[in-house]
C-alpha cells in the first residue's frame, strides 16, 4: 500500500502561484505584478529582477538547476531550450547561481527549424520568446532533475506569431473587450475583466510497452496501419465507466499526484468506450492556462506510462473498428466578479443579456461553421468525425428543449413567456430518493452542444492543442458581440432594440440548431436542405483559415494577420502531406519486410504439410484450400504494395502544398487502403505464431 497523503498538502506545491508570490515578492513588487497579469501593464526591467531572483531562489530550494522558456511553436507538441543557473566562474573558481530579469522575460532560440509557412528564410534564425506571466511559472521534475518551466509565447523576428499561445491571447484580449462592450449595454459597471474559461477532457488508450515495440506502425505513426478485430470489441459496453484494473490504477496515481504539483486541477478519470481507453478531465481553468495544462496532461500521460511498462497513445484513431479518442473543449464566459455569461437562471426567457449572448453565438457558429470545422482538423480526426462514435463533420449547435423551446416562442411570437422546467425524477424504488430533473437532456451526438453554463464543441481531436479551436471561437464570439453593440449602442429604444435584435438573430441562425441524432443518415439530408456545409477531410477544411471573410475577421481583431493565416494554412497541407507520407512509408517498410515474408514462410510450411499428409495417403484438401486462400491474399497483397510504392512516389515528387495535400488524401489514403484490406484476412487465417506482430486483441486486452 503506498503511504496516504492529503491532496490540498501537495496542491500546487510546484507551481510559482500568487500564494509564493504575495510570500516572497516585496509588496510594491507583487502589486505591480498582478496589475500586469490582470490588467496588462508593462512590466519595468527592475521589476522583473527581483521577481527573477525570487523566483531562482524558489526553484532552486525545489531542486532546480535549469531554467527552460516552455512554448508550443506549429509542431503540434512543446518545445524548451535549457540553461543551468550558474553564471560564469569566479576567481576562486566557484560560481553563482544566476537568473535576471531580461532572462525571465525574454529568451531567444532559434527560430529557423520551426515550421513558419514562409514567413522567413531558413537563414532567417532568430524567434524570441516572450514570458507569458499570467500563466504561472512551474517546476517540473523528471529524469533530468528539476526544472523551472516559464510558460511563453514564440514570435519571429518581426513579430508574427510562430506558435499557439500567441494568437490564443490576443483572442483573448478580443473577447474580452466586446463583451465588456456587451454587459455594459445591461448595466454592469463592476465586472472589470471577460475571460474564457476551458476545461478541456482528454482521452487516450494504454498498451503494454514491450508489445508496442513490436509495431513499428505504433512507433512511427502512433497508430495501427494494419490490424484485424478481436472477437471482442466495445460491443457489451463493458468497458465504459466499469471497475478501473490495478495496473490502470496505479497508473493514474501517479499521474494525478504528479498533475497537482504542478497545480494541474486533475478532477474525473474513468474508463473509456474501447477497451484500453480511458480519460481524464481537469476543472475549469482560463483558456491560455487550460491551454498550457492540458499540453502538462499530455507529457504527463505519456512520461508516466512508461514508468508503469506502458505506452500512452493519444492518436486519434490508434485502432479501427473501436472508438477513437477526442477533446471535449467545454468553453464558458466567466467576468472577474464571477459571473458566467452562459448561465441562463431559472428563468431563461427573462433572461434578456443571456438571450443575446446565446443568439450571438449561433450566429457566430453558424457564419463560421467552416472555421470551426477546420480548428479541429488533423489527419487523425479524418478517421473520426462523420464517423458513429465522434460528432458528425457537419457543424451544428445542441440547446436542449428548454432553450429551443425559449427560441421557438421568440422565433413564432416574438415574445418568450415561460421555460420548461425540470421536474422530478422518480425512481420508482421507496428507499431512493426523487431526483431533480434537469430542464434539458443531454446529446453526445452533437459537436458543439449547450451543458447547462456552456457549450462543449467535442470534434478537436485528441492530440491536439485546445488553443486553435479556442482562439477561433473567441473570435467569432467577439466579432458577434462587436457588431451587436455596433447596433444596441447607438440605438434609441434600448429594451425594443434588444429584443428586436434576439429575436432576428434566432430567426436568421435557426438552421444551426438541432437536437436529434447527429449520427443518422437522415440528419446528412436534412444538414444539406438546410445549407449547412458538411466539410469531411482536414485537406477540405483548410481553405477556410484564408477566406476573405476569415482575414477579414481576424485582422479586425488583431487576432491573424493575413500572412499568419496564409502561413498556416501552408503548414497544415505540408503536415497533412507528411503525415500521410510517413504511414504510407510504414506500410510499405511492415508489408515488405515483415507481413509478406512471414506469410511466405508460412506457406512454406503448409505446402510441406501438404506434401507429407498426402503422401501418408490422408486427406490434406483443407491443407491445400488453406494454402490455396493464403496464396491468393498473398498475392493481392504483393499487388497492392506495388501499387502504393508507386502511388507514394509520385506524391513525394509533387511540389508542398495543397496539391500535394489532396493527392494524399484522395489517391494514398485509397491505396493504402487497399493495402490494408488483404492483410487483416491474412491475420485471421494465417497460423498466430507466424504473425510478425502482437494482434489488436493483445493490444487492447493485454494490458
């Protein structure tokens, strides 16, 4: 049994929070500090050497001794450059522990090697680093020692973004000022600050480490390329919320203990649908945080399964023909004082502020339908969404029978008089107590759903940063408020003008919203009646990041420049592009060298099997039949091979871009397909011993 501890004792242990901060930072020092985090003052380079100096003093009393700016560039992972506190020898040969102001503030790696979609030459090297001091500096501990990791943006030379954080928190500024706009127009004078707040819920699958060796299709691509199913699957629904096994427990132990340190709030953890999923959720965080923690979650899933003989995998769709793992990002509107601009009360159709925040978002999602789509968009989500275990690639918006009753009355009457309440829930068994029944049910089938106090948008995919899909909507939360302050503002008759403008906004955008089965054939049909736009592939979804519409909005809000998002969409074709390269590579290198030699051993050894069962003068016509099947699969299979390393070829000879990109997508990903097929026959016949790998059912019940 390991020795029990209270979780408040270890909470934040690691973590520079305000509570070190107001310790150890003289008062005048502190004070400036928090006006910089909450009100975006600059901070002096005085300032920033006594916060320096306190902060080296903590990290070391914690064992540091490295320092690290830790930034998340286009690569889809974190990156950090580490440098020891000592500063140069003394005389005497000893030498002091160092770290300034300048250090904290800014740091400078080398940009050159980082994709920038041609916002700068190769030999255009230098990026800077910019300490983002609103989410809190950390230490992290693993094999290196100790390190104290300083949360920052990555900008190029002249200021483009090259990362994620960048445009996450000049989203946030954006959101921030037109919904200040907004609550203003209802008279809140106190709330000083909007934030988004997120709290996104990770999935991942865990297998055995030495069986993950032994695929190279795991190791190089983080999923299988070939595999039949098991005889068991997800199909009993066992597996779903059931008793969590002690190698599984174990695991997330240590996990939990080490997201507190590091002031990660790790909140729920359960099995998953698919076996050998699982998932963890934190609380609620603001967005760049929840951004910064959830890339924490991600290294910590992975750094401690290896620790337990494991292999976390976070790919979208590690294994075919069981669910894949997603992101649910739930995003509310919190203000300084408390108040969530998403909770309706009671009484949601006297809630007029929380009418038009809502109308405002369904235009927005429904405007910018394409952009949202493609803020989820990665060559594994391609394998999930429109797919019956992951929101629909058609976006549409869930708001439960309260609110859509609220919109139907305002849409028919234009007056909304009442709300569906609740009710009770009754169990029916006398020593169960009745129920409080929500107002609403659920939807799992939806991709952008309305959860009581916010809506969760559950299409990002499961390795991907949350800061994409955030800035997105961010922004187009904020252009919907800016241009109904443009009108509420200047309007003579408040109260008519507001209604009048709930009211137009939930007429205009009511095709977004559906409450039925995203899943259903039927929903495609009616999805294009409506004109909703049904986007099926990450290379299909791209040209949204450059629509004038899309520039247009993002360079208003000081969020993209057109360069940035050119450069972006840029990176994305050539990562799609690599991706699939990459897989259709593994599958040539496993077929040739390990599936088709394998079988053809295999064969082998039945024709002799053949030879001497007839010769003993016994029926070998199952023998030969088997060998005749293997034979055929064999050769198709030879076929097939042919067929992609040709088809490949041609796609790597083609020039980057989007070209390139839907080549791969529409001509590799069929032939690797095809290649597929042949092989997961072969698995099922061929004699297990002779299967050059562990199987799906080895993967993801051997654990």
């Amino acid at each position: 049994m390991s020795e029990a501890f209270n979780v408040a004792d270890i909470f934040g242990e690691d973590v520079f929070n305000d509570t070190v901060m107001q310790e150890r930072l003289p008062k005048k020092v502190y004070k400036d500090l928090k006006k910089t985090i909450e009100e975006g003052k600059e901070l002096d380079l005085a300032t920033a050497d006594v916060i320096a100096h306190e902060m080296k003093e903590w990290a070391i009393e914690k064992g540091a001794t490295h320092y690290t700016h830790w930034f998340q560039p286009l690569t889809g992972v974190t990156a950090e450059k580490h440098d020891s506190f000592i500063s140069a020898p003394l005389p005497s040969g000893k030498v002091l522990m160092s770290f300034s102001g300048k250090e904290l503030i800014k740091g400078e790696p080398d940009a050159s090697s980082f994709p920038s979609g041609g916002l700068r030459a190769t030999f255009e090297a230098r990026g800077y680093t910019a300490w983002d001091c609103t989410s809190p500096a950390f230490v992290r501990h693993d094999a290196a020692g100790a390190t104290l990791c300083i949360p920052t943006a990555f900008c190029s030379y002249k200021g483009e973004a090259l990362d994620q954080k960048t445009p996450l928190l000049r989203s946030m500024q954006a959101i921030n000022e037109q919904s200040l706009r907004l609550i203003r127009l209802f008279g809140n004078t106190t709330s000083k600050k909007v934030t988004p707040s997120v709290g996104p819920e990770q999935e991942y699958f865990l297998v055995d480490a030495e069986k993950f060796l032994q695929r190279k299709d795991l190791i190089y691509t983080g999923r299988t390329l070939f595999g039949a199913m098991p005889p068991k699957g997800q199909e009993l629904d066992d597996h779903y919320f059931g008793t969590i096994r002690q190698r599984i427990a174990g695991f997330m132990k240590d996990v939990n203990e080490e997201l507190w340190k590091v002031g990660v709030s790790a909140k729920t953890q359960h099995n998953e649908v698919a076996p050998a999923q699982h998932e963890l959720a934190p609380i609620y965080a603001e967005a760049n945080v929840a951004v910064d923690h959830n890339h924490l979650v991600m290294q910590t899933l992975k750094r401690v399964a290896c620790k337990h003989g494991m292999k976390c995998l976070l790919h979208e769709k590690p294994f075919a023909g069981v669910n894949g793992s997603g992101k649910h990002d739930n995003w509310s509107l919190t203000t300084d004082d408390g108040k969530n601009l998403l909770d309706p009360g009671k009484t949601p159709h006297e809630n007029v502020q929380f009418l038009l925040v809502l109308t405002c978002i369904l235009k927005a999602v429904d405007e910018h339908a394409d952009l949202l789509r493609e803020s989820a968009a990665d060559p594994g989500n391609d394998h999930r969404l429109g797919a019956n275990e992951a929101p629909p690639a058609i976006i549409s918006v869930f708001l439960g029978e309260q609110l859509e009753d609220v919109l139907d009355q305002l849409i028919s009457t234009g007056s909304a008089t009442h709300s569906l309440k609740g009710g009770k829930l009754e169990t029916g068994v006398s020593t169960l107590p009745d129920l409080a029944k929500d107002a609403t049910d659920r939807n799992r089938t939806s991709p952008f759903a309305f959860t009581g106090n916010k809506f969760e948008f559950r299409m990002v995919g499961s390795r991907d940063s949350v800061a994409g899909p955030n800035v997105v909507l961010n922004t187009i939360v904020a252009e919907a408020f800016a241009e109904a302050c443009d009108v509420l503002e200047n309007a003579e008759d408040f109260d008519a003008a507001v209604h009048d403008l709930i009211k137009k906004y939930a007429t205009d955008h009511q095709r977004v919203v559906f409450n039925g089965n995203g899943y259903s054939d039927e929903w495609v049909e009616e999805a294009e009646r409506r004109g909703l736009p049904n986007i099926k592939s990450m290379v299909e979804a791209i040209p949204a990041l450059t629509t004038e519409k899309t520039v247009s909005m993002f360079e208003k809000f000081k969020v993209f420049t057109r360069a940035e998002l050119e450069s972006r969409a840029e990176i994305k074709y050539e990562n799609y592009s690599k991706a699939i390269n990459i897989e259709a590579r593994t599958m040539i290198d496993m077929a040739s060298k390990q599936i088709i030699p394998a079988v053809i051993k295999y064969t082998k050894s039945l024709a002799d099997t053949v030879v001497v069962v007839n010769q003993a003068g016994a029926d070998a016509s199952v023998q030969a039949e088997l060998l005749t099947d293997i034979s055929g699969l064999l050769a198709e299979t030879k076929k097939a091979l042919e067929e992609l390393i040709v088809i490949t070829d041609k796609a790597a000879e083609m020039e980057e871009g989007e070209d390139q990109a839907r080549f791969y997508h529409f001509d590799v990903v069929p032939a690797m397909e095809a290649l597929r097929a042949p092989v997961d026959k072969l698995e099922m016949i061929v004699d297990k011993e002779a299967w050059p790998m562990p199987s799906y059912g080895d993967l993801m019940f051997e654990v």
